[in-house]
C-alpha cells in the first residue's frame, strides 16, 4: 500500500509541476506578446521561448522535488526531456487533431485542449519517471 501511496504522491507532484509550467509558459506568452512590440510581431518565436520557459521550469521542479533525482548527468537529462516534450507536444496535437476531425469536438473549445492535456499526462509522467529521472546505479555512489 506505501507504494501506491508514494506513486500516488509523485503522480500528484508532477500534475502541480505541470500546471505552474503551463501558467508560466501562457505568462510569458501572453506577457511578450501583449507588452513587446517586436514579440507581438514575431509570436511563433515568443511562443518557443514561453514554451522552454515552461519547460525549464518542469525540468528542475520535477528533477528535484517530485522525483528528487541525485544524477548529475544534468545536459543528458535536459536533452531526454526536450525529446519527451516533442514526443508530448506530438501526441497533443494528434489528440487535439482526433477529436476535432473524427469526433466533431469545437476546434476552439477548452474541452478540446483540456481533454488533450488529461491524456498526455498518461503519457508524460510514465516517461519523466522512468526515463528522463530514471536513477541509475553509477550516480548513487
């Protein structure tokens, strides 16, 4: 029963840990976009730069708090994230795409994205757990 509980707790972590990235990426979407000229022209770009922010941020909250990972192979575990949130930003979109084309869902409903982000977490916390902050052996000693 602990380990369901501690599972349990991380899984709850990790949800916080993304819904404080998600805020901060909107934020520094909306903030770039909305008070900076020449981001409000460039928005693509302001978007990349929201989404590392959130990213980032993910990263080490996740790193340290939810999974408390003592590796130091800090670059190896920045690059398995970048391809876990490409791999989530994919399986997002081909959701979001699914259930506006094939299931008449409102291209611009919160239902849609909201649905979308539920699911991927299904996908994203197994893959943080058991490969980006996967504790290996030789970081131990």
């Amino acid at each position: 029963m602990r380990v369901y509980q501690a599972h349990a707790r991380k899984m709850v972590k990790f949800a916080l840990v993304g819904a404080l990235s998600t805020a901060i990426d909107w934020g520094v979407y909306l903030t770039l976009v909305h008070f900076f000229p020449w981001w409000h022209q460039n928005y693509v770009g302001a978007k990349v730069v929201a989404t590392a922010a959130g990213t980032l941020n993910g990263f080490f909250w996740n790193k340290f708090w939810t999974f408390r990972n003592q590796s130091k192979r800090y670059l190896r575990q920045m690059a398995k994230q970048a391809l876990a949130a490409a791999g989530s930003l994919g399986l997002n979109a081909a959701i979001v795409y699914t259930l506006v084309e094939h299931l008449a869902f409102d291209r611009g409903s919160v239902v849609t994205i909201a649905i979308a982000t539920m699911l991927v977490f299904f996908f994203n916390y197994p893959v943080n757990r058991y490969w980006v902050f996967r504790a290996y052996i030789k970081d131990r000693a």
